[in-house]
C-alpha cells in the first residue's frame, strides 16, 4: 500500500536512507543538502536505523572514508552540494575507478563564484566525466524513487560503479510537495542486502584496491571502466522495471512528455521539465505541436536514444542549467548536438542557458523559446545557436 | 495557467514566513489536495526580506517557478511595505492580508492603489496576549486560511492541534497558546471577512 504524505525533497531522501538502512554514512553539512546528514542523526539517534554516521571534518574526507567503507565491504553513502562535491574531485575519480558502487545524495547548487546558495547544475555538470552514474529528479517522488533504485543499479554485477542522485537545490530540496511513499519492507525487499564478491575484509580472500597500474595494463582498466558505465544504461532500464512492479510509476533514460507529433521539443533536466510541461499543456491546448523531454539518466549519456527521439521533430531546445565556459555552449548542447550528428539527424538545435545560480524559469519563458524555435523553422529567422534566458538587460 | 490558488509570503528572517508556508501546505495537504510551500531565499541572515510561496489545487502541480500573480500575498511584517512591492502581479480578484495595529484605511495608502481585498491583523497583539512573545506567524497563518477560504475553521483548528502536538511534543506548554493565537485570528478576521460576503453579494 503506497502512503501518502508530503515533505521536502531533503525529507524524501532521509526516508529512503531510513528504508534503505545503509551500513556506514560519512558526511559534512553544506546547503542546501545538510538536512539529509542531519535527518538522517536524527534518525539513528532514534533508533529507527543504524548505519554508522561518522562526523568528518571536511568533503574531501567524507568522500575518502565512503570509498573505505565500501572496500571494506560495507554499503556506504554521503550526501553533498557545490563546493562540497567540488572538494571531493580527486575522490569521485577513485570511487569510480576502484569500482565502488557507494551511492552519494546530491543536491544541485551553483559552484562559486560569485558566492551564491541556489539552484543550477554546474556542480554535477562539473563531475560529469568522474565515472559516476549521474540520475536527476524532476520533484521530489522522483529523488525518492530514484534513491530506492540506486543500489540495485550500482552494485549490479555488470556495473560496479558508484552513483549520484541528483535533485534540484531549494526548488525541491526545500519544497515541500505531495509524495507516495512505499512501505519499509517492500523497499528493504526491493534493495536487497548487499552481498559483495570481494572486499578488503574478507579473510582468507585478500584483494588489493588502489594499486599503482603499469602503463601496459592501466589503459585496459580505463577501458573496463567505461563498458561499466554502457553496462549500466541497461541495468538502469531492467531496474526500473522493477521498480515500476512495485510501485506503479515507470521510468526511463529520458521521459517524454506529448512529443509523438511534436513539430518543436525542448529537452531539459531537473525540476524546470515540470514548468515545460505545464508550458506545453497549455500551449497544446491552442493547437501547438510542441513537446518535452526530460533527462533523467546523463551518465550514461543516452546519445543514441535522444538522437532518436528527436529525428522526426523540427526544432530542439536544448537547455543548460550550467555553463561551460568553452565559448561553444553549456554540457548538454554540446553532448545532444554530437549525438544528432553522429546519428545523422539534421535538425534546427538551439542551446539555451538558464536559470543559473537560481534564476527563475518560468512558464512564460517556456512559451518564448517555442516562440523562437518557430520563428526559426516557419520564418526563417537567424537564431543565435548558443544564448542565456532571463538575463537582465 | 492554471496552477490552483497561489499564496506569496512576505517576512524577514527569523520570523517564521517560511514556516507558515510550510504548515500551511501541511494542513491543505490534510483537505485531500495537491500541495506545494517553498521557500525563496535571499542573504541568509536574520531579519533580511524574504519571500515564500503555497500553491494549492485539485491537480497535480507541475511548475516549479515562483509565483508573480498570487491570488493572496500575506506580509508578516508591516516595515516591507516601505522597500517590497507587495501588491506586484498580486489578482485585481484577490486580497493582502498585512501584520500591522494599523486600520485598513490607513494602509491602503502604502498599497499601490490595490483595488482588491485588504485586511489588516494585529499579529503582535494576539501573539503577546495568547502566548506572551511575538510569534506573528501563528495568526498569519489562521489570516492566511480564513482570507483565502483554504479550509473550514473547524477542521483547521483540528488539524493544527495535531500538527502543533507532533511540532511541539517536547515543549507542549506553547500548545496551548499557539491553539488560542489561531482562533483568536479567526474571530478578529470575522466581522471583516462578513463585510465582504455582503459587499460582494
């Protein structure tokens, strides 16, 4: 039986964590995803679970003693955002390499400077090519669902690979909203215990982890690596399958909303997809051909399917919630536009930056993209392939 | 767009806006219906401006942008109508509910020319009297509740001593005095909001 309620996206995490009952928790508090560490105390000062927390005196070693935990054999996790997730850099790069698949809470902040305390992607944009797994949510039912998913993705046989479950900073982290939450024991179920073949304590059946690699080998590593991370692109589907058994809501690499006959798309990440779609139901109801796409999954970067997805459209919005500082557009434009290409889908693309540092994006805004993506298509309009939305003029 | 009935919270930090906009989305989710209460945070710091959001509906609520045309605006605290557009985007249709010991004719002025309703609450009076400190945000939220007709006062009364009970389980000695700010709310607000039945019969 699903159990309605409602609460944060911080709080929606916490339950999962409750559920879940990992085995050890390192953290540091940085806004806006301290109330996780901090709900997830209150939890165990309760009673209610007992993952061992452990206070660390910085990002950069709570990331060091999840990795530890994990190569000893235990299922670990932290929760970080923005600079928190920048101290970790040299970390995310060992957890994926050494293969742990610990799993890491990340609500999405701006990374400085200036010094700001909202909402854009440039903190999991910026450890996009770390090896992790990369999941966002839309709302907070998603960060829930996709935390629950989390371990069985990462500790899949054919994955082995540490995974970040991202959500919007402030816009759901504190937003409280309704949720359907699933009973403890069919989660437990769901997640199983965690079995790992090799670990460090494990006596009688010593591994080493970290290793200095020659040169002759330490490529064929890099290169397992990355069948790793393809591997998961199927193991994330076959979960949510799973998933959708026992609790009725079905999830993909991408979500596509009212796009079979949409002449114009706009593909986005995160809580703004919401907006979109709210856009795009009102404007469908003058008789636009407009749709949405939503990215769910970005590592595993699903090329390939979006190519796909957006072949028969006439114009894509492509919208970036981080910039690059590459001259050229922000992480999503440049990967969906080398995706079209390779797939040979020859479509008008326009790269939009939002919503940085928590500048709203609102409905009306959706409205003004479409506008220009048919101005383009019908009119023949130049449009600037790589612009900011909502920037003071 | 139709995004249900949206609320804007107008306070300073500390005051308990954010709160309120969270309590309240807690008791309308107790009417059955689609809830959202968010915060909108400027420099982290007590007494800076800051401004929360509800969004009420019978639908699922998809938007996640703030609200520039509420159909209520709730200011906690009366000194922001001097920096803060309150009224800003605020439904002709709509209405303000103001934290002040000023009458409503002596608002009005720093409105704007705000054609739609404006109510006035002695949040700090009520506060002291129920529960000897100023908490305004108990009385803002009944304010906000009977202005914007979210629930019956019966089941609101209800819920909140649920909510106040599992809020304040280790100090229940403010239970009480909370319970007695919100209805006290409710029977200042009474005379006014009949006035307005009657205008607009």
């Amino acid at each position: 039986m699903a159990i309605k309620d409602r609460m944060s996206g911080n709080e929606a995490v916490s339950y999962a964590i409750r559920q879940i009952n990992p085995d050890v928790m390192p953290a540091f508090p940085i806004t806006p995803s301290t109330e996780i560490p901090q709900m997830v105390s209150t939890y165990i000062a309760n009673g209610e679970m007992d993952t061992e927390f452990i206070p660390v005196e910085s990002e950069h070693s709570s990331m060091s003693a999840a990795i530890g935990a994990q190569a000893a054999g235990a299922r670990s996790l932290t929760a970080t955002s923005s600079a928190g997730l920048a101290l970790m850099w040299e970390e995310l790069l060992l957890a994926a390499s050494n293969r742990m698949p610990l799993a890491m809470a990340l609500v999405n902040r701006t990374l400085s400077g200036p010094i700001n305390i909202n909402c854009d992607h440039s903190d999991g944009m910026g450890a996009r090519d770390t090896g992790w797994i990369q999941i966002y949510a839309e709302n907070n039912q998603e960060a829930y669902d996709n935390f629950i998913q989390a371990y069985p993705i990462a500790e899949h046989e054919n994955v082995h690979l540490p995974i970040m479950i991202c959500q919007d900073g402030f816009i759901t982290s504190h937003a409280v909203e309704n949720i359907k939450l699933l009973e403890d024991h069919v989660v437990k179920e769901f997640v199983g215990e965690y079995r790992p073949e090799e670990y460090l304590l494990n006596p009688g059946k010593p591994i080493a982890v970290g290793p200095y690699s020659v040169t002759n080998y330490a490529m064929e590593a890099k290169k397992n690596q990355e069948i790793a991370l393809e591997n998961s692109k199927a193991v994330i589907l076959e979960v949510a399958k799973r998933f959708e058994r026992i609790s009725g809501r079905s999830y993909g690499l991408f979500e596509e909303y009212k796009t079979e006959d949409a002449d114009y798309i706009m593909l986005l990440i995160g809580s703004a997809a919401g907006t979109a779609k709210q856009a795009v139901h009102n404007m469908r109801k003058e008789g636009k051909k407009v749709g949405v796409i939503k990215l769910r999954v970005f590592r595993p970067f699903p090329a390939k399917e979006l190519a796909e997805a957006l072949r028969n459209c006439k114009a894509v919005a492509i919208m970036d919630r981080c910039e690059s500082y590459n001259g050229n557009g922000g992480p999503l434009g440049s990967e969906v536009t080398a995706g079209l290409f390779r797939h040979k889908v020859s479509i008008e693309a326009v790269n939009y930056i939002y919503g940085l540092a928590g500048r709203d994006f609102t409905v009306e805004d959706v409205y003004d993209i479409f506008e220009e993506l048919s101005d383009a298509v019908e009119n023949g309009k130049e449009v600037e392939q790589y612009q900011y939305v909502g920037l003071r003029k | 767009m139709s995004s249900g009935f949206e609320i804007r919270w107008h306070g300073r930090g500390g005051q308990g806006a954010k709160t309120a906009a969270l309590l309240l989305a807690d008791v309308a989710f107790q009417t059955g219906r689609y809830v959202q209460g968010f915060p909108e945070y400027g420099p982290e710091r007590m007494g800076a401006p800051i401004t929360a959001y509800n969004r009420i509906s019978d639908k699922k609520i998809r938007v996640h942008s703030n609200i520039y045309t509420p159909d209520l605006v709730v200011v906690v605290d009366e000194t922001l109508l001097h920096s803060v557009d309150v009224t800003a985007g605020l439904k002709e249709e709509g209405a303000i509910i103001i934290n002040t010991p000023k009458s409503r004719e002596e608002i009005l002025p720093l409105l704007n020319g705000y054609k739609g309703g404006v109510y006035t609450v002695d949040a700090r009076k009520i506060s002291v009297e129920a529960l000897g400190k100023n908490f305004p945000n108990s009385p803002m939220l009944a304010a906000a509740v009977a202005v914007g007709r979210i629930m019956e006062r019966d089941a609101f009364i209800a819920e909140m001593r649920a909510s106040y009970q599992h809020k304040f389980a280790k100090k229940p000695e403010v239970i009480e005095g909370n319970m007695k700010a919100l209805e006290m709310t409710f029977d200042v607000l009474e005379e006014a909001l009949k006035e307005d039945m009657k205008r607009s019969a």
